[in-house]
C-alpha cells in the first residue's frame, strides 16, 4: 500500500514539530489546571461554606454543628434526618453516579405523607422514573421486586414501594454510606466545624 512521503530538509518545519509538542504540553498544563479549578468548585459544593449556613427546602439558614455532622457517623439513619445531611450525602452520591438511590428514597418519603387522592399520580410518577425498567434513574433492585412493586403501584396504597425502599436502604447502608464518612468531603467537612468551634 503506498505511503505518503514527506522529505524533512527544511529546519523551519522541524521547527513547527517542536513549537508543536511545546504547545500540546501547555495545553495539557492547562487541562491539569482546569481539572484542579473543577475538582476545587466540586469540593466548594460539597462542602458548605458554614459562615453562610446551608440553605435548607424551607429556605431557613441552618447554621450546621460539628455535634450534627458526628452524628451523621452514628448511622445512616441519623444522616438521612438531617436535611443538610441529605444534601451532603446526595452530592457524594452524585460523584459516585447513584444518586438515583437516595432520590428514590426520598421520593418513597415523600409519598408516605401523600393525600390517598394523590397515591395514583404520584405511585406512577416514582415506577416510571425509578422502577420500570428502562426508567432514567433506574434502582438496583432484582426483577422479582421490579415485578412486584409494579403491581402494587398499579393499585396504589401508602406502602406500595416499602419493600424496594427497605432494599435501597440496604444498599446505601452497606454500600456508599461506609465509603461517605471516609470521603475527603466528609472529613474536611467536620474537620472545618471542629475548627471553627475551637476558635
């Protein structure tokens, strides 16, 4: 198969291979920096400014205590009923692509305290976005619960998604929730609260 050949007498085209590598390796410079500035935005989410207090649903300013974010480790329980735990741990799970898991958790919350007169919207609504099979954010759970809790959300009543709920639990309990109190996230979190109860 013929080649092309191309003679390289000429300095000034050496000259624009090396200008070449030269550019790519502050590209690539960049591309580090631009990652890092990335990386320290994420990090900037992740963990709250707490002079500024976080922003709760109920748009209060709740100034966050290092007691509160110790007793996130306590249990996975006690982080899921602290408001700015649930925002933390959701954008911990958000870095981890299964932030489905909590959303789905907090949806089956939500649904608990449902009017009966809403049951059937709101049931259709969690099976299609989590449930079905091919939902958007689609839980981890085995096709006999898939089965099942399509049924019961076809005749909905306030426990229609315990069981998958109680599985999603399980799940982050055993799985991510471990994982969030090693993360640098979480440990440069408290450790921040620690240090400004000290001053």
């Amino acid at each position: 198969m013929p080649g092309f050949f191309f003679p390289h007498n000429n300095m000034t085209e050496l000259n624009g291979k090396e200008d070449c590598k030269l550019a790519e390796g502050k590209i690539h410079k960049k591309k580090q920096k631009a990652f890092g500035a990335d990386f320290k935005n994420y990090l900037k989410c992740m963990v709250p400014h707490i002079e500024s207090g976080i922003k709760t649903s109920n748009s209060k300013n709740v100034m966050l205590s290092a007691e509160e974010v110790i007793q996130w480790s306590q249990s996975l329980e006690k982080l899921l009923a602290s408001q700015s735990g649930q925002g933390v741990f959701r954008e911990f799970l958000k870095s981890e692509f299964s932030e489905e898991n909590i959303e789905f958790w907090l949806a089956c919350e939500d649904y608990k305290k449902t009017k009966s007169d809403h049951l059937h919207g709101k049931a259709e609504r969690i099976y299609e976005e989590f449930v079905q099979s091919d939902a958007i954010k689609q839980i981890n759970i085995d096709y006999q619960m898939r089965e099942a809790t399509a049924k019961k959300a076809q005749d909905p009543t306030h426990t229609s998604f315990d069981e998958a709920q109680k599985t999603v639990y399980i799940l982050m309990e055993r799985d991510s929730y471990p994982r969030f109190l090693k993360s640098k996230a979480y440990l440069k979190l408290l450790n921040q609260l620690q240090t400004n109860t000290s001053k």
